[in-house]
C-alpha cells in the first residue's frame, strides 16, 4: 500500500490506514476510508476525521511530506471541485467514447455508470449525498485538474461476482451502490 510511485497515492494509502486505526467506530471508520478512496466529495466529518487524532499522528512521526494531503487548497469551493472534475468525466470531446462504452452496458449499468461519472460518489441510489460536500484532499490538490481518467470506474478493481451476490439493502442492479455495501462490509470487518 505505501511503495506506489506515485507520492500522492502514497499518501491516500497513509490517510486510510491512519483512519481505520483512529477511527472507533468500524462502520463510520470504513464509510470515511471507501469516501477517501473512491468518492470526489467527503462529508464534514470525514474531513474532521483526517484534520484531527490522523494529522496528528503524522505530525508526531514527522512525515511532514504527507501534511499537504490533509488539507484541501483554501480556494477550492465544492462548486468549482465539481466543474473541474466534470470537465473531465464529461468532456465533450469524449462523448463518442463514453457512448461506446454504454452501448455495450445492460441500462442498469449504464445508468450507475452515468450517475458515477455525473457525481462521483459511489452510493446506492436513494442515498443521501446532501452531506458530501467537501472536495476530498488526497484526490483535488490543485485548483485546476482532476487526477484521474475521465472513464476511471472504482467498479473495475473489484470481482463483479463478489458485488453482485452482496445482499443487504440498494437495488439488486445498482452496481455503485453493490460496491459501496460489499467494500463497508470489507473494511468493517478490517477494522
């Protein structure tokens, strides 16, 4: 988990290890871990939680090199996080692309596919998401750019057997929202 190249997955991978060890709650410990790895908006208290008792611990170990990834730029509205990333995920220059791709999905999936890519936050459908509204810090470090690909699918580094026999609550072909059960069930039983 620590030995990527890339510095910024780095410090992603030190946050969620550093949350599942402050956390005491399980289940909010694993909702703020599958937020910070998946989702482009966190909750207030998500931000709180890697702001307080994991700053802290970086802090007392010194590894000074991760501090910026607790901290979202200060000019970085949710509004503008979220133009900037949809100018991404949509980007008109893209639309032959991403209706190739849905054309060779079931509707359920291209519909999942498309509220994922909208939003980017993998919840069930009728989930609230009023509450994520804060740009998450270990993936919007700068004010201008998305890192990830447009068609980047947190659905593709999972068996989609093991998402789709998840029980539990959502709709039976609501693959985001499978994803999010089957991945809080994961890290809850870590944790």
């Amino acid at each position: 988990m620590l030995n990527d190249r890339d510095s910024d997955v780095v410090a992603r991978n030190a946050i969620i290890l550093l949350l599942m060890f402050t956390q005491k709650n399980p289940i909010q410990a694993a909702e703020s871990v599958l937020h910070i790895w998946y989702s482009a908006f966190v909750t207030k208290s998500v931000i709180g939680a890697i702001g307080g008792d994991a700053r802290q611990l970086v802090q007392a170990a010194k590894w000074f090199s991760l501090l910026p990834h607790f901290e979202l730029p200060t000019s970085l509205a949710y509004e503008k996080a979220k133009q900037t990333r949809l100018d991404i995920t949509l980007a008109p220059e893209r639309f032959d692309f991403r209706e190739r791709r849905y054309f060779a999905q079931s509707p359920s999936r291209r519909t999942a596919d498309m509220r994922f890519r909208e939003e980017g936050i993998p919840l069930p459908f009728g989930s609230h998401r009023e509450a994520l509204t804060r740009p998450n810090p270990t993936m919007l470090r700068t004010i201008d750019s998305w890192p990830l690909k447009d068609d980047a699918d947190p659905v593709d580094g999972w068996s989609i057997h093991d998402i789709q026999t998840v029980s539990g609550g959502g709709a039976a072909n609501d693959v985001h929202g499978k994803l999010y059960l089957y991945l809080k069930k994961l890290w809850v039983k870590v944790t």
